[in-house]
C-alpha cells in the first residue's frame, strides 16, 4: 500500500497471457519447493516477509482436482536484491515440518515473445507424458532420478540410457509431467543442473508414426535412445526475468497483481 512499509497479500485472478503487463518489470519472483502439505499462502508469505522488506505477495499451487497443495509456490518480490539474497539464504530453510527447495521462477512467454518457449508450452501432443532430462549426473541411478520426480505426481516409468547422460520419465498424468518440467528445469539432481524438455517415449513415437518428424534415425532433430527421444531442450531459467503475473497457467489460476 502507498505509504507503508507494511506487506500485504495481494488478489490472485486469471487474465489472457496475450495481455500487456509491462508495468509488471520491477517485480522479481521465486520458486519455491519441496513444501509441505499444511503450507498455506499467509505462512509462505510471513516466512519470507520476516527477512526481506519487499515481499509483495506469496502463492502455494493448488491442484484443482483435490484442492490439496501441490507442494510448491511462488514468492514475489519489488526489490531484485532481496530476490537475489532469497535464492541463495532461504535455500533448506525449513517451513512447517520440511526444508524448502528455491529455484529460478519460469514466466510464460506471450505470442509475441521470440526465443524458445518454456517448458508448460504443448509440445502438439496433449497425451505425451514423458520428460526429458538432459545433462544428467552420471553417476545418479533410475530410482534416484524417480526420487526427483515423483513429488510431482505418480511416475510410470524412468529410464537412463546406457552410457549417455540423459534420462526420460514418464508420468502418469500429462498435468504432473507439464509441473515437473517447471519445477525441475535448471535444477541440479546428483552434482549437476538438469536440462528438460518433452521427450518421446516408444509407445508414445509409434502411435504418432513419425509423420514427418523422423529422419534418417532422428526425432526432432535429436537421436532416439532405446526407443527414447526428446524435443527441443527447454533454456535454463535464469534466461528468463522473473516477472509477476507472467507465471504458467495451472487450471484456470493466473498469478496477478
């Protein structure tokens, strides 16, 4: 509010993504993970309001479906150098029962942006439930690569291709997979940060048939491992500026101020 240091929460509502939000370019927001299932918006907030001054507002994700926290959020800031402070010092903090994980915030791009777009983007499949992740740590094993994945949603299958540094993991549900490639994309599992993008798993690349997609062994552009291929890497992202109310959709649930 004009005048005040105080923080307050702000209304949350949905708006197209092609609308115009450039007064919306001083704000910095984060991720926020790995949260308990008794978060709510007011204990995000005053956690993170108790140490940064700018704190504008806080959002758990609710699934739609359950109405039960879908064990992440965001937290928004006006001053870029507490968000910068928050991404490093509120790292395994712990909020209720469980330490929390930040990362980087990943805003949806509108139509008219350039560049590749973010991960919760369809990839023209709206039954593909399989994550690619690129750049994986050797040494980490199938169930841990399930470990990472499986707090956000039911996981079908995971697999690492012998002697490559990559993995896919299919989900049961297209919903979790699109909120993984969100939440993990950046993020480091083993020793490394993990690049994501859709994959394509065998069931999945014979039912389209390859129309048009499948060149001289490739998918996409990339090669096929076991029967497994993947699309576009989606950019790390830190590209991206954290912007207030240019969050992905989840349901109908905009992020706006």
């Amino acid at each position: 509010m004009p005048n005040t240091d105080r923080a307050f929460k702000l209304n949350w509502a949905s708006y197209s993504v092609g609308e115009k939000r450039s007064e919306l370019a001083s704000d910095h927001s984060i991720f926020v993970g790995d949260l308990a299932v008794d978060v709510t918006d007011d204990m995000l907030m005053e956690l993170f309001a108790n140490k940064y001054r700018s704190v504008k507002g806080a959002k758990v994700i609710i699934d739609a479906n359950t109405g039960r926290s879908r064990g992440y959020g965001f937290v928004r800031f006006g001053d870029d150098i507490d968000r910068t402070h928050a991404m490093t010092e509120m790292n395994g903090v712990y909020c209720s029962t469980r330490p929390i994980r930040i990362g980087p915030a990943t805003p949806r791009r509108t139509s008219g942006d350039s560049g590749t777009s973010p991960p919760t983007q369809s990839d023209g499949d709206s039954t593909n439930r399989t994550v690619y992740v690129g750049g994986l740590d050797p040494n980490i094993s199938e169930d841990e690569l399930r470990k990472a994945f499986v707090k956000y949603g039911d996981v079908a299958s995971v697999k690492i291709p012998v002697g490559k540094q990559c993995g896919f993991v299919q989900f049961v549900n297209r919903a979790d997979a699109e909120e993984a490639l969100q939440g993990l994309s950046g993020s480091t599992i083993g020793k490394q940060a993990v690049r994501l993008s859709w994959g394509r798993s065998p069931a999945s690349k014979q039912s389209r048939g390859d129309s048009g997609h499948r060149r001289n062994g490739m998918y996409y552009g990339t090669p096929f491992y076991g029967g497994y291929g993947y699309g576009s890497p989606v950019p790390h992202p830190n590209v991206y500026a954290a912007a207030y109310g240019a969050y992905p959709f989840y349901g109908n649930q905009q992020l706006v101020s």
